[in-house]
C-alpha cells in the first residue's frame, strides 16, 4: 500500500511539474535575434573628447559592444549597464581589457581578445564615451 501511494504522489508531482514547464514553454517570448542590441541607450550630449571616444569605440568595440554600447545578443554584453560602473568596474578595468583581453566572469560571450588596434590614449577617449553614456543612464 505504501508503494502505491508512494508511486501515485510521485506521478501526480511529475505531470504537474510538466504542466508547468509545457505552460513556461509557451509564455517565453522569442530569443532576439543574434545582434540585436541588449538594452535601450539615451544619448547625450557628448563633449569633444567623448566624441573622439565615440569614433574610436565604433572603430574598435562596437562589433561586440553595440554602436552605443548596447550589447550585442551572442556578440558581447552592453557597457550601459549597472555591472560596469565604476564602483565595480574602474576606468583601469577598460586599460586592461584593451591591452590584455578579459576572461569571461558576468556574461556568457566567452572571452574578450586584446584590442591591438588602441592605445593607451585611444582607449582613454572611449573610456569618457563610455562614461558619458553611462552618466545619461542613471549608471554612473
């Protein structure tokens, strides 16, 4: 008898778990499409420096990061984004993610290459860009 209650509880815990999965199935909206940007980005207005920086950052880093650092869906995270204020992620930290590469720790894109193609002056430039996004979005 206690096999059998045992069997039954077991079964009904089974269907309604699949119930809920087959329910959580449906309700999921569509993937976005690989490319398509993360997050919604104000633009503000940008001082000259943070202009030179917006070039740059287009030439170098939007591929991955977005246009105006929205992300890329399956490319690269957005640096609008609470995880890279500087409170969590200093000015150093875009230095080094230039010069050294970054080992994926908060997103799923994998690893980050070295930016050959910048230096030390240039990545300055889109450190401000950056910055200057970032402040238009409540995440400085």
């Amino acid at each position: 008898m206690r096999t059998l209650i045992i069997v039954t509880a077991v079964s009904i815990a089974s269907l309604g778990g699949w119930g809920y999965w087959q329910s959580r199935e449906n309700d999921d909206p569509q993937p976005a499409e690989t490319g398509a940007a993360m997050v919604q980005v104000q633009l503000p207005e940008l001082s000259q420096v943070a202009l030179q920086g917006e070039a740059l950052f287009r030439a170098n880093c939007a591929t991955c990061h977005g246009d105006v650092a929205d992300g890329r869906v399956g490319l690269g995270p957005p640096l609008v984004h609470k995880i890279y204020e500087p409170s969590h992620h200093a000015d150093g930290s875009f230095f080094l993610a230039a010069a050294q590469g970054v080992r994926s720790h908060h997103w799923p894109f994998g690893n980050m290459p070295p930016v050959d193609s910048v230096s030390q002056d240039e990545v300055g430039k889109i450190v401000v860009y950056v910055r200057s996004l970032q402040r238009a979005n409540g995440i400085y």
